[in-house]
C-alpha cells in the first residue's frame, strides 16, 4: 500500500473531518471494553500496562482488538527501561575485545525500543502532538459512541448515525 495510512473514521470525526470526505458509515466499530493483560508480559511491562489502562478506560478509547498492540507498547517499554537501565549502570561507551571504546549495545537496542513505542503511541494518541489532532467533547455532550448507539441521538451532522427511515 502506498502513500499515508488511512485515519480511523472516528478520528476523522473528532478531529472535524479535516479533508471533508465521506466518511464510512461501515467502518468496523467495536465495543469499548478493556482488554485483558495478556500473561506474557514481565513485570515492568505489566506495570505500564496496568498505567495505560487506567487512563485509556476513562477515556473509552481501548477495545479488546487493541490488545496486541498495547501489549507490543508496553513490551517495548519494558525492554527500553532495561536497556536505559543498563546504559547507566555500564555507560554509553564499553571497551571492545581489542580494547577500543565501542558504542554499548544496551544503546542500540534503548534507541530501536524507543522507536517503536513511539509509533505506537502515536497511534494511541499518547504524544502530544498526536493529542493535539483529537477534540474531546465536553462533559454534557455525547461521544462518539453514544451517537452510534441508537436512532434516539440522531444529528444530520452526524456520519455514523442511523435514520428512522432507514430502520424501517
């Protein structure tokens, strides 16, 4: 595939629909219910992961599909805090075999870690600066999710719901 990924509809939404597109009423669009942490994750990775969720709960953002992915976050962030870990106690630079000093390679693996969490976190919206492309909408307004739930809430503004006319 080429070219940029596209934006969940629901971003598209919240974000305004920047482009003015349609947007697609089909799109997939799952329960928002917290996954369960998965049993492979070390300690450090379970911490962050029980971090996470605690905030991305309150804000109705994690389905049980995210589970995978938050996983590969925290798993990240568990071997980035080792390798950082390493980096300290060792240093930035090791002697080699043959006595030279080398780059260590807790550094190389801290920077590929690193990386990785960050292009997960922007898809979390855990940057600022993806943070910054998303509207939360006010306390006494409805999410997203309550707009989708039921003819009840309709809005001619709103792509996701679902008319009378087309219920019956």
């Amino acid at each position: 595939m080429r070219g940029r990924r596209p934006k969940p509809s629901w971003l598209k939404y919240l974000t305004g629909n920047p482009g003015k597109r349609p947007l697609n009423a089909n799109e997939l669009r799952p329960d928002a219910v917290p996954p369960e942490c998965p049993a492979e994750l070390g300690p450090a990775a379970r911490a962050e992961w029980n971090r996470l969720i605690a905030d991305l709960s309150k804000l109705n953002l994690l389905t049980t599909l995210d589970r995978a992915v938050l996983a590969a976050y925290c798993g990240a962030y568990a071997l980035w805090a080792e390798a950082i870990e390493a980096i300290h106690k060792y240093g930035a630079m090791v002697k080699s075999p043959s006595g030279y000093p080398i780059q260590s390679p807790y550094v190389a693996i801290a920077n590929r870690q690193a990386e990785i969490m960050m292009r997960i976190a922007s898809e979390f919206g855990f940057t600022p600066a993806s943070r910054s492309r998303i509207s939360v909408p006010q306390r006494d307004e409805p999410t997203l999710f309550d707009c989708t739930e039921g003819p009840d809430v309709i809005r001619e503004s709103d792509p996701f719901a679902v008319s009378k006319r087309e219920t019956d």
